[in-house]
C-alpha cells in the first residue's frame, strides 16, 4: 500500500476494530445526509457509526484476523463500532431500519465471532444488558428469601416452644 493516507486510515480502522465490543456492516445506499444523522445520534451513546472505504476495511479487517465481513463489503457501507451495550445499538438499528428500508444490515462481528443478518436482528430481540441483570438479581434474591423463609420457620418454631416453655415454669413457681 503506497500511498500513505490510505496507510494511515487502515490503521485507524484497525483501532477501532480494536477498541470495539462489536462491530455491525450496513450498506446505506438511498439514505440522505440527514437520515445518516439522525442514524448516528441514535447509537451515539454506545457507538461509532461510520461510513468506510471497502477495501481499505477488509485490510484493516484481514490484519486483525476478522473473517466476517468477508464478501460482504460492497456498496456504500458503514460500520456501527459499538463501544456500549451491543443489544441497544442493534435495537436502535433495527428500529431504524423498520423506517428507513434503504438501511440494510448485512452482519456483524462480537467477542470473536462472526454474526450473519439473522445473528444481529437475535441480538436486537434480546432485552439489555440492565435488565437481564436486573431479573437475574431478582431471581437471586427470590431464591434468597425463600431459603430464608424455610430456614426462619423452624427457628421461629424454637423460639415459640422455648417462651412457652418459660411462661410454663413462670406459672409453677
């Protein structure tokens, strides 16, 4: 690769491969400049949403051993490089997508594994990360209580037969 621009944006494509959770290629093609932004503010929070050359992305991509754009990189393309929650960004590009057809998901990459279309749209169908953890400690503490609660019986079984116990000899005395 002679020409050092085209160096110099591979390599910023590789750091943002690299200090990304996931990645998610769309092609944009019939979507005006401020579709494109409103697009950018809705993942803003938990992403990058930018529009890359496809060469120069299957190197950077090649270079970091990323297989799964691989055939994919045709069009006007643009990557979501998600610095969040993943589940938010691929809900708020399936929303998106509902209102704007032109935007086309065509896969994705997350923890080392390539994701096809369908992959990214069971991403987007999962709830967020907050609220799975959020049932996953009220399940916690559920189990929890009840534990408690047939722990707690026989200790207040005790303590109701020891203060009958005590009103008993009370009484006799």
């Amino acid at each position: 690769m002679a020409n050092p621009e085209k160096a110099a944006a591979v390599e910023e494509l590789k750091e943002l491969f690299s200090n990304s959770t996931a990645a998610v290629l769309t092609e944009y093609r019939g979507l005006s400049v401020a579709q494109l932004q409103n697009l950018r503010r809705s993942v803003r929070e938990n992403a990058n949403y930018a529009v890359v050359k496809n060469t120069l992305t299957e190197i950077a991509a090649k270079e970091l051993g990323i297989d799964a754009f691989d055939g994919k990189m045709s069009g006007p393309s643009a990557i979501a490089f998600v610095h969040g929650d993943a589940v938010d960004v691929a809900k708020a590009l399936r929303d998106f997508a509902k209102d704007n057809p032109q935007l086309i998901v065509k896969g994705g990459y997350m923890d080392g594994q390539a994701l096809d279309e369908a992959g990214v749209k069971k991403l987007a169908d999962l709830e967020s990360r907050e609220v799975l953890l959020g049932k996953l400690a009220g399940a916690f503490i559920g189990a929890q209580s009840k534990a408690a609660a047939t722990f707690q019986a026989p200790i207040s079984k005790i303590v109701r037969t020891a203060e009958a116990l005590r009103v008993k000899q009370e009484e006799a005395a």
